[in-house]
C-alpha cells in the first residue's frame, strides 16, 4: 500500500551544499533499510533534528536492522503511516527502492528533495572522487583503480557498489583523501549535484529493464556521473561503445577516450595485448600484454581505462603499471577454482546480464566450455548470447527461474542444452559432458534472486559444488 505525504505545511528544501547546522534543523526520512539504509541512518544518528525510517518489508520482516536503526536514534514508519509524519526536509533513498515507489513520487511532488545515499555523501565528503559505472566490468575497475590510486596515496577509500556504501566512508575525510567509488544507474538516478573529479563510463548493455522503463532511460540513468562535470574534471568514456560515446556530447570537461578497435585522439588504445596511452601523435607505452593478469581482452580494455583514471587523478604511469601487474582480479569474476581431471572450473558468478557472460566466453577457446547459466528472470533479450554460446559452447546447462525460457532461445540456436534444478545438480552434469582441457564456466547472465540472496552466495554455492566433486573424484580414486 502507497501512502501520500504528510498533509499540511511545505516541507523545507535541504541546501545545495550541506553542513552540519543545517542537517541539525532537519527531518530526515530514510527510505530502504538494508546495508545503505543502515550505514545512513548511522551516518545521521545525532545530526539532525528528527530521523525516521521506512522499508516496505514492514518492520516484522527485519528485526534486526529496525533494532539497529532505533539505537542510532531514528524511528521506524511503515510505509502505510508515512502520512502521520511531520514535515520532512529530505528524502534519502537506497538504490534497492525504485524512484517511481509511490510514496517517493508522492514527496517529491510536494517538492520534498529526494537524494541518493551517494549524493547524501557528496555533500559532506572532502577529497577528491573518481567515479566508475557501467553495466559490466565497473566492480573489478573500481578495485584495479583503487590499487593504483594507493601506491600514490596516503588516505584511500573505495566504496559504493563494490561493497561498503560511500556515507560509511565520509566521516574523517579531508583535502588529501581520494574516494574511489563505483555507482550504479541506481545510485545514480537520484543524484543532482554528484560531481567527480574523474568519472568513467566501461559499457551500457541491456539490463535492469523492470527497473529503467526504457533502454534511453538506463544510459541518462548512467550518464549521471559527469552532468555536473566541469573545467578541471576529466571524462574517461569507451569509445568502442556508441552509447558511450555519445555522453561525449556536451561535456564540459575533459573527454579521455579509451578503445580496442580504434586509436582515439587522446587517451588510451589496446594493440596487441599492450596498452598506449597519449594524445596526437604521442603515444607512450603504458602496459606489456604481460602486465594484465586478468583472463579476456575485455580486461586489457579494462585496464587501460583503470590506467587513465588513476593518472587523470595524479598517479605517475609507472607507478600505475606495477600496479596493474600485481593485481590478481576479484572473486567471482573470472575466478579460477578447480582443476579436476584436466577440467577447468571457473567462477564468473558476477556476470548478472548476458553481455556480461558473452565478454566471459570470449575468454575460453571456442568449443571447449561446458557453460552454467540461468537465474532470477529479468525478462533480457538473450539471444546474441544463445548465438554466442552455439559457436562456443560443447554444453549449455541451465538451472533458475528463467530456465524454459532462456532454454527455449539457447535451443533454437543450436546449443546442447541440459536442465537442471540445483547447483551441485549443475555442477555434476558439466563434469559428466566435460572432456579433459575444457573449462566448466559459471556465467549466469543474470541476477541471483530466484535461488540465492546476492551473486556471492551462489558463486560461494558453485565453489562448494566443485570441491565436493573433487573429494568424491579423489575418494573414488
């Protein structure tokens, strides 16, 4: 049930700018209480005049989180009751509630602000941001980035979507901290003033279509990051991504291309496994093909996107290259588990959306891979990847919600397709149709909902499949 507003009274604006005193006068609504929600009202806990917090889960549903919200100060409101509220001056919201919930619409057509927990941030954080989004490669950016902006820099903190919301990472903050933060079209899509001093942009491909009513939403969604761009700031966008490249348009800062097919006019190219980075007709070498130790030709492109940010923000190039040859790459990204009787098992659970799993086949000689996928049913168009998965696939094993229907497209294409109802279940079917030098991927092409609670439970619940196989092989004998 949608609740309007309190009636009554004009809600007062929030400045442009916050600081302390003027939180001090305010109400606060918080809207979504899970980890952002929390590390928000923490955030606020005797900072303003009255903090208050709703979730639409109801507060029998969530003990334990109501329970920390209150010894923080703030109160709980079901979302029914909203209406018997005094006035608020914001709205803060989590990336888990939609900005089309009928009770934000109703704030904000009361001209209550509604702001994203990132923007909350913004506006009380000092140092310098750089800001990644995308919708495949943004996790592993961020970490790459955050490794090379620490071999130059003292106070360093990654946060966002990559893990510990940026509001937990305010407090302490100064002229010298760098923010290295990755943000989702989510977060994004409620943010006004957000200004980093370096934003990147890796890809838009289709996903969250239940949450962005149209493809066009989703890239200004994106596009986000660099709208309060200016003089001084540093724009660093996939110039092999139409998409992408059209944010170029109207920037007001300054635009860094980066690129696997072409040599942009400034900013880095990928040739041969290495990276250059420059402008014109001087071009330094940044890194060997040796330097990238992540899997795929997606990650060298990845890498020299990381390289431009972290120089853009000061790093030196050498500094930013041994960087790059020490990092190892994230867990469920590519992540190499097992190797059972000459079987590759790979954990790429973290590709939530098909473009995501065809960058992660490209990886693999075509052929030899036994490919896991399936999961919650965003309704996406799956098939470049049932195309993808026929040229390169020897088996295609299915398992979650959207299992028939995701099947139905991998068969018309000409996949060998297997059904299955578990992950263990899974996992037994790949190593029955794997031959010895193939790799079983886990690449699931979309979210995790349907059985698991976040995409590390299920890559956590591949893993333990793959090493149960590996005692019962080593026990047999």
């Amino acid at each position: 049930m949608s609740a309007a507003p309190p009636a009554g009274g004009e809600e007062k604006r929030m400045s442009d700018r916050l600081d302390g005193s003027a939180l001090k006068e305010a109400r606060v609504l918080v809207a979504g209480l899970g980890v952002t929600g929390l590390a928000v009202v923490k955030f606020l806990e005797g900072k303003t005049r009255e903090t208050f917090v709703t979730d639409t889960r109801g507060a029998e549903r969530m003990e334990a989180a109501v329970a920390a919200a209150r010894s923080a100060g703030a109160e709980f409101v079901p979302v029914e009751t909203l209406g018997a509220l005094p006035p608020v001056s914001l709205v803060v919201i989590s990336p888990g509630v939609p900005s089309s919930a009928g009770f934000i619409a109703g704030f904000r057509e009361r001209g209550v602000e509604v702001a994203a927990e990132i923007e909350l941030a913004w506006r009380f954080l000092r140092g310098t941001v750089i800001a990644i989004t995308g919708t495949n490669g943004k996790t592993t950016v961020t970490a790459l980035v955050g490794a090379i902006v620490k071999t130059s820099f003292e106070d360093i903190r990654v946060a966002g979507n990559i893990g510990d919301p940026l509001i937990g990472a305010v407090e302490g903050s100064a002229d010298d901290t760098v923010f290295v933060v990755e943000a989702s079209s989510y977060q994004l899509e409620e943010t006004a003033r957000f200004r980093p001093r370096v934003a990147v942009v890796l890809n838009v491909a289709q996903d969250h279509v239940g949450r962005h009513p149209t493809p066009e939403a989703y890239a200004s969604a994106k596009a986000r990051i660099a709208g309060n761009q200016g003089r001084g700031d540093r724009l660093v966008l996939n110039y092999d991504d139409p998409v992408v490249r059209e944010m170029s348009r109207g920037a007001r800062s300054k635009v860094l291309y980066f690129s696997a097919e072409e040599r942009p006019a400034r900013g880095a190219f990928v040739e041969g496994g290495g990276v250059f980075v420059g402008e014109g007709r001087r071009w330094r070498r940044a890194l060997d093909a040796g330097d990238v130790r992540l899997p795929g030709a997606h990650n060298a492109l990845n890498a020299a996107a990381s390289v431009l940010a972290a120089c853009s923000a000061g790093v030196p190039l050498e500094a930013a290259r041994r960087a790059v040859a020490g990092f190892g790459g994230l867990e469920h990204r590519l992540e190499k588990t097992a190797e059972i009787d000459g079987v590759t098992y790979v954990n790429d659970s973290k590709a939530t959306n098909p473009a995501a799993a065809v960058a992660a086949m490209k990886t693999f000689p075509p052929g030899r891979i036994v490919l896991i996928i399936g999961g919650d049913d965003k309704g996406l168009d799956c098939s470049q990847l049932a195309a993808e998965a026929a040229r390169r696939t020897r088996r295609v094993v299915l398992l979650g919600a959207a299992l028939e229907r995701v099947a139905a497209q991998m068969e018309r294409a000409g996949c060998a397709v297997s059904r299955t109802a578990a992950m263990t279940e899974a996992v037994a079917e790949s190593a029955a149709r794997a031959l010895a030098g193939d790799v079983v991927l886990l690449s699931p092409a979309s979210s995790s909902f349907d059985m698991f609670k976040n995409f590390e439970e299920r890559g956590a619940a591949f893993k333990n499949a793959v090493k149960t196989l590996s005692e019962k092989k080593k026990k047999a004998g």
